[in-house]
C-alpha cells in the first residue's frame, strides 16, 4: 500500500493542477512547467513524510 502513494498523490496532484491552469489560462509550455513543478514538490513531500514516519517506528 505504500508504494502507490507516491504514485497516486502525483496523478492527482498533476490532474488537479493541469484543471487549475486551464482555468487560468495558461498555454504550451507554462502549463507543462506548473505540472513539473507540482509532480516535484508532491513528490519531495510525500518522501519526506513517507520517511519521517519511517524513523518514528524504528527504535
């Protein structure tokens, strides 16, 4: 189960995202660039917290 969490807190985060920036308007490359940077920082957050709760159950 953990595995996928990585994996589906990206999609979501990135469809989300793309809804969000085709509300706004934006076009080619700036929305590619938003999803990447999205796709990134959820991924930096769910490993840090993925490994915090990893050294909180080992002794």
């Amino acid at each position: 189960m953990n595995k996928l969490i990585l994996p589906v807190a990206i999609f979501l985060s990135v469809i989300i995202a793309g809804k969000v920036a085709e509300h706004f308007g934006l076009e080619g490359s700036w929305r590619i660039g938003v999803l990447c940077l999205v796709a990134v920082a959820v991924q930096f957050a769910v490993t840090r917290y993925q490994r915090m709760q990893r050294e909180k159950t080992q002794p």
